[in-house]
C-alpha cells in the first residue's frame, strides 16, 4: 500500500513514523515548510512541500491538517484523484463535508489516532458510512497494525478526540504526578519517572489483554488494612476520579463550541 499524508504536523509526522516502522508500506508526507520533516528521509519516508508529489500512486490520502486548510487542499489534490480512500483525521469536519467539498465518488473515512501511533500503540477511533464498508476495510487493517482500531459511529468522533487522542496528555499527567510523589518518597527523577511510566504501561497492557472491568485489577492489589487502598480512598477524597471526570467532558464542550 501507498500512503500519502498530507501534513507535516504533530499527528501527522506521528502516522508516518509509525507506518514506516510498524508496516511494509511506502509513505509519503507533505509540508509547506519541509525543513522542518526532512528528517523523515532517514527513514525511508518520502518528503516534499507538494501536496500532490506521488499522490497518483496512492492507495490512501491522510489528511492531518486544520479544519480550515480542508476545502484549500481538497481543490487542490482532487484532479489528481482517481480511486484513492480519503481517511481524515480533521477534527470536527464530517464525511458529510469531506464528500461535498470532494464532489465525487471517492470513498472516504474518518480517523481519530493519538500521536502514540509513532510507538505502535495509537487508539485509532474509525468512522465511515455503509457504502465505503470495502474500501474501509483496508484502512482499518492498516491502524490495526499500530495499536488498536475501533469502529464506532460518527457522532462519537468529537468523544474520541477528548478520549482518545486528549486522553494522551491525562494519561501523561497522570504518570508525571506519580512522578513527582516517588520524588517526595525518596526516589531520584529518573528513577521515579521510569518506575510510574512502566507501571502505566504494565496496567493498561493488563486491561488490554485480560479485557476484564479495572476494579477487577485493582482488587488484586488491594488487600484489606493495606496501604493500596488507603492510598486509594484518599484520592478519592481528594476529588481524583471527579476530577477527571469533569476534565473530559471539558474538553469535550470545548470542541462542541
């Protein structure tokens, strides 16, 4: 497979990466400022500042650009466009829009990766309507190879972004907390950072592989009178569940405004 990104951005050098090393397809990316991704070229990824270099060879058009960029690069890909799936992954601009301003028959789906694609390890929320359900199926089988690729309606994409792709910095802000306290309890920083970044990781591989509800992990480390739970309960004392909580349907409103 071809794969043509179109933005050089955060998320979209991320895609990249991942594709080159997690996959055997050819990628492609694209920036107007190609200084800044030129580094890509060390490992195998084409790089250049025209949107529609190589674009007649893909397979796959990946649009990780601003909403408002959209209907600019869309006029100028879609004469080259023939038979290429368009995955988006534009925040907050529907298939319904992607299709009136493509203004053909193009199949085209929507998705919503975390910048942990770089690492194999994205969440990637799918969407796309039934009559794309074939050509979708490739792009499913591409980000299921870096991470995980659920399908879900798309009135749920703005949730995924908060979940999915915000949840990136939670999740994050979560182990530098743990951080900070491993520091008050005796560790150096170093140390303290790779002890609360693998146990994360240690928990949410336990979760994937198990697929069983969290409390049922938390009760195996939880004995009674012991210092888990007391930890525990102060936490929630503390507002630290609610507070999560009410930071993502925050977010959420955010990108409803």
């Amino acid at each position: 497979m071809n794969v043509h990104i179109i933005g050089g951005g955060n998320l979209g050098v991320a895609i990249a990466l991942g594709i080159s090393k997690y996959t055997q397809h050819s990628v492609t990316v694209t920036r107007r400022q190609v200084d800044a991704i030129a580094h890509l070229q060390n490992q195998g990824i084409t790089v250049s500042s025209n949107n529609i270099q190589n674009i007649h060879e893909a397979d796959v058009v990946i649009l990780a650009i601003k909403p408002y960029q959209v209907q600019t690069v869309l006029d100028e890909i879609k004469p080259q466009l023939k038979a290429q799936i368009i995955a988006s992954a534009v925040s907050g601009c529907s298939l319904t829009d992607i299709r009136t301003m493509l203004g053909n028959d193009l199949p085209v789906v929507r998705i919503m990766p975390n910048i942990a694609i770089q690492f194999g390890e994205s969440a990637t929320c799918i969407s796309y309507q039934t009559q794309d359900h074939k050509s979708a199926e490739s792009v499913v089988a591409l980000f299921t190879q870096l991470g995980t690729a659920p399908i879900i309606e798309e009135k749920l994409m703005d949730a995924a972004t908060v979940l999915g792709a915000c949840g990136t910095a939670y999740a994050l802000r979560y182990v530098r907390a743990s951080m900070q306290a491993g520091i008050e309890i005796g560790f150096d920083s170093q140390t303290a950072l790779a002890i609360a970044a693998q146990t994360a990781k240690g928990a949410a591989r336990m979760l994937l592989e198990e697929k069983i509800h969290p409390e049922q992990l938390i009760d195996r480390v939880t004995t009674p009178q012991g210092c888990t739970i007391v930890g525990l309960n102060e936490m929630e004392h503390q507002g630290f569940s609610s507070s999560l909580i009410k930071g993502i349907k925050t977010s959420l409103n955010k990108i409803k405004e």
